[in-house]
C-alpha cells in the first residue's frame, strides 16, 4: 500500500496557532485510515434493519494529523489536515474565521 499525505516531515505548512495562522515546519505525520468492506451490506437483522449494530456497517474514513517543529514533537499540539493545518496561507485565514466561529457558536 502507498500511502500519500499531504506534506513530508521537513515540509512547511500553515497551522492555526492560538486563532492565528503561522507557517510551520512538519516534524511528524499521522495517518489513519480506515476502510472496512462491512458485512451482509450492513445489515445484521434482516427483520429490523434500522437497528443493526453499526460496527457492521461499512466505514470508509481517513484523517491526517501534523506535529510541527516549533510546537513540539511527541508532547507539542496536533494539527489535522483540513481543519488546523493547509497548504496555503489563505486556507489558513479562512480557517482562522471558520475555527473562530466555531468557538463563538459554542459559548
């Protein structure tokens, strides 16, 4: 399996840090992927579909996650792709605007 990520260690990408965008060296990358075929198409009890056990359901999912240089390796903060790390500066702001809402609409 080849699995391609958006960035290297080495590399620099922009991250939200503290509500601001700041551009940062990649330390270490983190990928999860999870893609499971299910069983029975999903369905566990032909009688009453709705209540199939999800486990059995397929799932297809995959995440990267980013640990910077600067913000330390192994005990520092995690930045995952799309919603704290991007590969451009103006991903980034409107990241900062969409992360700041976020936390408005949570108060």
């Amino acid at each position: 399996m080849d699995i391609k990520t958006a960035f290297s260690p080495g590399d620099e990408a922009w991250a939200i840090v503290n509500g601001e965008p700041r551009l940062l060296t990649v330390g270490m990358v983190r990928v999860e992927i999870v893609d499971s075929p299910g069983v029975n198409e999903g369905v566990t009890m032909p009688e009453c579909p709705d209540v199939a056990f999800d486990n059995y359901k397929p799932h297809c999912h995959r995440k990267e996650e980013y640990m910077m240089i600067e913000t330390g390796i192994g005990s520092g903060l995690v930045f995952e792709l799309g919603r704290l790390v991007f590969r451009t500066h103006e991903g980034a702001i409107v990241g900062c605007r969409l992360f700041k809402e976020a936390l408005d609409a949570r108060q």
